[in-house]
C-alpha cells in the first residue's frame, strides 16, 4: 500500500468524521480541515492521539494552502434546517469551497473528490434517477441554496477538469445516516429515533407518503473511497445512495418498532419543494466501482439506535 496524505474538508461533521478513521485505518495521513458549523471537535477527538492525524480550524471558503496526494471536499452543512439558516454562506461554501479546492488541487497535482448530492435531481421527475438525468431544481426556492451550490460545484470541477486537467471525482451521495450524526441535525432519521427514544411525538412532515432512500454510512464510504481510487478517466458523477425506498410512514413504524417507543405520529406542515420520492440507480456503481450497499434499513437504525441510546 502507498501512504497517501489526505484533506478531509468538513472533516468533523457526520460523514468527515468517518472517513477520517477510515483512511486513519488504511493507513494513510489525513489532515482534517473544519470551521465546526455543524461539526463538532467531539466527532474527532478520539483521533487526536493518532500522529497522522492533524486537526485545522478554517473556513473553506477562505484560500488554504498545504501540501497532499488527495482532498475529499466534504464542507457544506447538509441537513435542509442546517443549509437554510444562512443561506448566502451555504452557497457561499459551496461555490468558493470548491473553487478553493480545486485551485489547490491544480497547483499541487492533487486528486479531488466533491461530495456532491441528490438534491441537485431536485424534485425528480424520472424514478429512479440516473446520472444522465438533468434534474428538476427550484432556482429562487428555499433549498436552492444548497441545491444549486452543489450543482455550480459540480460545473467547476468539469471544467478545472476539461480546462486544467485536474484529476476529478464526483459523488452524488443520497440520504445517508448512522453514529454521530448530530441529534438536533433536523434529518428525518435522528429526530425519529431522538423522538422515540425521548417518548416524544414523531413528527412527520405532510401526510408521510413521500419516499426517500437510506444508506447506512459504512456503506457509503466504501462507495466513496472507491471512486477516489477508480480508474483515471473515470470521473463520475456517481450515485452512491442504497436503492431501498420507503415512505417517512414506513420509516416511522420501523424507528417505533427497533426501539420499542409507545410515541405518536403527528403530522406537521410539509415544508416548501420538498421532494416526493427519491431513489438512486446505482447501475453506474455496480459497474465502475464493483460497489453495492451491504447493510439493509433494519439492520443499520438497530445500529444507529443503539449510538443515540449513549448520547441521550
Ligand atoms: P455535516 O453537517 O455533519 O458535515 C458537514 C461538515 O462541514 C461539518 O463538520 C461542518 O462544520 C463543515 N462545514 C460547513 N461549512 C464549512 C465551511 N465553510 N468551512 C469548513 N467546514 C465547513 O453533514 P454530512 O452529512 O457529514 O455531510 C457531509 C457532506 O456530504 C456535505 O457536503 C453534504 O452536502 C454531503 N451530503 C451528505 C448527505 C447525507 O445524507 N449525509 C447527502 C448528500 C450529500
Ligand atoms: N421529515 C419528516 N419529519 C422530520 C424531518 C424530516 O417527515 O422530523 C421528512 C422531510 O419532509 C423529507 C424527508 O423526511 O420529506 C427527508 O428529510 P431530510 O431533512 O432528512 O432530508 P432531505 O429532505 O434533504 O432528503
């Protein structure tokens, strides 16, 4: 194995934080780059005693200069509630981050991955989404801050790519949850369990019936380090999400089931754009990556359940 050293931008959030210990784990250096907006010291700390593991408070958005083989540019809130609180500064991240990046990654010759989304199908019209579909996004509404920073970071790295030959890998993560995703994160799947576990209600958005697909992180980041080490030519974009669909009932009911809870359903206001169904085709994955998800709903919420019972 080649000892890489690697930048983890947004490295103490949810995902950043596990895939800093898994490429800890593989042995390699990784430099973990954050200004703790929605990510916390504590994701990180027990990687503090490890001396390949170095720990930087910055702003993506501000030019950063170091020396690695590989950057893994993961800084951007990701929950909706997270995303809308400023949104100027989460397009801001987005776009400059990538731009930030990306200049670094052409002057030092670095490989550069974007954690890009399935926010940028927006409110899909086709079902399953493929990568060749172009999407279907709100440009002036609420999650467009998010939705349309992740796509013009999408358009910088294929054009630092096509212009400056930097070396480009893109992933289009779907709904992803597991351990330390922050229990006031506002995603569907912590404030179910934080619900049930607390006794309070579980607060379904509209009538329930809209779907989206779950992957648990471990799988995720199997996906992700794998695009990071595909072929040269092959950039993505790339779906990595677990094709499982369920409905926010249906996920509710099983959240209730694992753990146990006598909560209630209540039905809140359904919040603006908000997509109906989401689903990946991950055809491209199976292909490119040899990559398909390994952990089903049920098996990965008894894990995570069994994280926010420690943290509650
Ligand atoms: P998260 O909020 O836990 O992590 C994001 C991290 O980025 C946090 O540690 C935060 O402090 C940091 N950050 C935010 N703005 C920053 C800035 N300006 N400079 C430096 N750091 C900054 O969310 P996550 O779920 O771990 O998401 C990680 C990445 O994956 C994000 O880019 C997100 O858009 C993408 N993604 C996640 C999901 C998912 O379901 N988890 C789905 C699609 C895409
Ligand atoms: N949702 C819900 N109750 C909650 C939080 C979210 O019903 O307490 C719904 C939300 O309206 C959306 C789905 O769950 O339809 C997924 O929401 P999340 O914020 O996790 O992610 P995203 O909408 O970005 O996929």
């Amino acid at each position: 194995m080649i000892k890489k050293k690697i930048l983890v931008t947004g490295g103490a959030g949810f995902l950043g934080s596990h895939l800093c210990e898994k490429l800890l784990n593989q042995g390699h250096e990784v430099v973990c780059m954050d200004n703790y907006f929605t990510g916390q010291k504590q994701n990180v700390v027990h990687l503090l005693k490890n001396p390949f593991f170095e720990l930087i408070r910055h702003d993506v958005t501000m030019p950063f200069f170091i020396e690695v083989d590989e950057i893994y540019n993961l800084a951007c809130p990701a929950s909706p509630v997270h995303y809308q609180y400023n949104p100027i500064k989460t397009v801001k991240t987005s776009v400059m981050g990538a731009i930030n990046m990306l200049g670094l990654a052409k002057r030092i010759r670095a490989k550069v991955l974007q954690a890009s989304t399935s926010e940028v199908y927006g409110d899909p019209e086709i079902h399953p989404q493929t990568e060749s579909y172009w999407g279907h996004v709100n440009p002036i509404g609420p999650r467009s801050c998010y939705d349309e920073g992740k796509r013009v970071a999408e358009t910088l790295f294929v054009n630092y790519h096509k212009q400056n030959k930097v070396r480009i890998k893109i992933i289009r993560i779907f709904n992803t949850y597991g351990p330390r995703m922050h229990p006031n994160d506002g995603r569907v799947v912590s404030n179910f369990i934080v619900q049930a576990l607390k006794g309070e209600d579980i607060t379904i958005y509209g009538d329930g019936t809209q779907t989206r697909s779950f992957c648990y992180v471990d799988d995720l980041l199997e996906g992700m380090v794998r695009l990071m080490n595909s072929r040269e030519e092959f950039t993505g974009p790339v779906n990595i999400g677990n094709p499982g669909e369920f409905t926010m009932i249906e996920l509710a009911e099983k959240v209730l089931k694992l753990t146990g809870s006598k909560s209630k359903l209540i039905h809140l206001a359904l919040p603006a754009d908000d997509p109906l169904q989401r689903k990946p085709d991950i055809s491209l994955a199976r292909k490119e990556l040899g990559w398909e998800p390994a952990i089903a709903l049920e098996e990965g919420l008894v894990k995570t359940i069994e994280y926010f019972k420690t943290i509650i």
